[in-house]
C-alpha cells in the first residue's frame, strides 16, 4: 500500500489536480458538516454520543458490537451508552439470543429527533440551493452527487487505489 502522506509528482499534472481537488473536497465536506450540524441543535452531546446513536439509527446492538464499530473498548462504550440511556435517548432490553447480554435501541423520542434534524438539514440544503444555485448549477450538483455516491460505494479494495 502506498504511504498516505506521499503527494503526487508535480510533474503529473492530473495527479496534481486530483490532489488539489481531494483537499477542496475534504474542506468543503467539513465545513458542509458544520452548517448542517447548526441547523439541528444536537444540545450537549458529544461526537462519540452522535455516532452511536446514528449506528442505533440502523437497528438494536450490543454495547461489546457498538465498541468494535466504534474502535473503542466496550468500558468506553459503556460509558457513553450509560450516558445516552440517562439522556432518555437510548433503552435496553435482553437480547433474544443470549439473555445475558443487552441490546441497545434508540427511544421512540430519539428517533422522533433524529427524523426532526434530517428534515431540517434538508429544508436548508433546498432553500440554500434554491436561493444560491441557478437550475444549471442544481442539475450539475445532482451529477456531482451520483459521482461522490460512486467514490463511496463499497469497491472490492476498499476503495483505497
């Protein structure tokens, strides 16, 4: 696998270019990220919270699965799980198929706040659109968006060449 720190040759100038593209679609994405997080309060919780409660959004799991998705250890995970549940956001109940363990689940109000901060992502995604972009524009980030699904799409290298 190639070092992920080397840069292309400067005397590529398609590699040059991708590469300069790669860093504006990374900025651009972060700061993305940052106005739709304005546009829902997500209150006081923390990065850690918000990512388990979105792998919850995907259906029941154990504090030991979430951990592993999560790369932390299950302790951690137990904490930040202990934490939601006092939030009223997550609940517990014994897993089916081994009494011993807990499945995790997000509340019916979590969900309903989940859903509530999509909808409002999105009405600002559309009036932004609406109001900054021309129909031209809008129809050529519709393309733009089926390439960024393209690079994302699961690919048999892990999309890393």
């Amino acid at each position: 696998m190639n070092d992920p720190l080397d840069r292309p040759d400067a005397g590529d100038p398609d590699a040059s270019a991708v590469m300069a593209t790669a860093v504006e679609l990374r900025v651009v994405m972060g700061l993305l990220r940052r106005k739709l997080r304005e546009q829902a309060n997500v209150g006081d919780l923390t990065p850690s919270q918000i990512a388990v409660l979105r792998r919850l959004d995907g259906g029941p799991a154990t504090v030991t699965a979430l951990a592993k998705a999560e790369g932390v250890r299950s302790q951690s995970m137990g904490a930040t799980v202990a934490a939601l549940e006092a939030a009223g956001l997550v609940m517990g109940s014994p897993d089916p198929a081994d009494g011993r363990q807990t499945l995790w689940d997000l509340t019916p109000a979590c969900r309903e706040r989940l859903r509530v901060g999509r909808a409002l992502h999105e009405d600002w995604l559309f009036r932004a659109m609406r109001s900054r972009l021309t129909p031209d524009e809008r129809a050529e980030l519709g393309r733009a968006v089926d390439l960024l699904k393209r690079l994302v799409a699961d690919a048999p290298d892990g999309g890393l060449s």
